[in-house]
C-alpha cells in the first residue's frame, strides 16, 4: 500500500502545472537589455533582467513579503524599466500555467541640448568654485 501511495503522489505531482510568466526586453535595434527593471502587480514583484534581457516571474509576495503562488485567471500589469530609455507598462491576462509575453522593445531616452539665452560671465562669480564646497586644506 505504501508503494502504491508513494506512486500516485508522484504521478501527481508530475502532473502539477508550473505557473510564471516570461519575456524579454531588447532595444530598437534588437539588442538584449540586461539589468532592466520588471515590476508586476498586484503580487509585490520586483526582479532584474538577466545578460540576455530575459525574465521569468514564478512567484509573488503578499503584504507581508512572503512568497505566495501565481493567482490563476488574474489580470496583470507589467512595467518595464531602464535608466536611460523611456518605460513602458502593459496589462495582460493570465489563466494558467507558463505563459510567455511578447519581446518588449524600449525606446532610448533623447536629450536635447540648446544654447542658453542668458550670457553667462565668470567675472560675476568669483570665487565659485571654492564656494561649492570647502577646502581640506588647513580647515
């Protein structure tokens, strides 16, 4: 009988579904962004793309930090994150088991440098350097 016991609880779980949601984030050319930023709520879930830009989230964290399984058909909302490029959000649907989100293409941030309209002259500020900060020297 214990044979018989031990054999049905590891055909089932076996049979037990692995939940978790996957994807990657690459820039507009198509190039993996490691070390972006993937938060996904509800489920308190903050994690960090690998090398290759890809993620995978099989778990989520209650109030308390506590790690807690994946709801089943639960709506989801995702956002994407890197210094220098412009985030993006997206929700989603998830029934069950392993799901796997479209590559997310982030979009580089621009700055824009333009001439000032007010001269600047260095006369006017003696000193500014030293003022920023003090002198190890003898103080």
């Amino acid at each position: 009988m214990n044979r018989s016991f031990l054999l049905a609880c590891l055909v089932l779980a076996g049979c037990a579904k692995h939940h978790a949601i996957s994807g990657q984030v690459v820039d507009r050319n198509g190039k993996p962004l490691g070390r972006a930023n993937i938060t996904l709520a509800p489920g308190n879930v903050e994690i960090i793309t690998d090398d290759d830009g890809r993620f995978m989230i099989d778990y989520l964290r209650d109030a308390e930090g506590t790690r807690v399984k994946m709801g089943k058909r639960t709506d989801y909302a995702i956002e994407y994150f890197k210094v220098g490029f412009h985030p993006q959000k997206a929700t989603f649907y998830f029934k069950n088991g392993e799901l796997t989100l479209e590559p997310v293409t982030l979009a580089e941030d621009t700055v824009r440098v333009a001439p000032s309209d007010t001269a600047f002259d260095p006369g006017a500020h003696p000193n500014r350097g030293q003022e920023a900060g003090g002198s190890y020297e003898g103080e």
